[in-house]
C-alpha cells in the first residue's frame, strides 16, 4: 500500500495502523510479543502511538513530545 501522507486528516484509522506497524517493523523483528521499545523506556507500543491511530495527535507531536520529556510521553 503506497501512502502519500501521514496526516491523520489524510488517512483512515485503518491506515494510521498499518503506518505505525510499518514504521516499527524497520528494526527487523515483528512487534507482537516484543517489548523491544517498553524496554528501552519509551512504554508500551500500542500506548504510546494510540493517540495517532485513534485520531488525536499527529506523529510529530508525539516524537516531540517524547524527545521533550527525556523518552517519556505525557
């Protein structure tokens, strides 16, 4: 699936799913049952990108948000 834009106004919550899981699959390793982020402080995957998937924030906000707060989202 080729998307043009991340945006969520561009996207559907199906897409913003896939974007996510594309985008952490470039370590290699599938994400189910890996914790790989949780362990290296950013929390739980599904927790911390929920806000872009289900529409609230865009992904920069939240790659800002973490950098802000030393690897934490808020």
């Amino acid at each position: 699936m080729e998307i043009k834009s991340i945006l969520i106004k561009d996207t559907t919550r199906e897409e913003r799913i896939r974007i996510v899981q594309e985008g952490l699959n470039q370590c290699g390793g599938a994400c189910d049952f890996c914790n790989g982020c949780d362990n290296l402080g950013g929390g739980s995957v599904d927790a911390f990108y929920e806000p872009y998937i289900n529409g609230e924030k865009e992904l920069r906000e939240i790659n800002e948000e973490y950098r802000s707060n030393s690897g934490t989202v808020r």
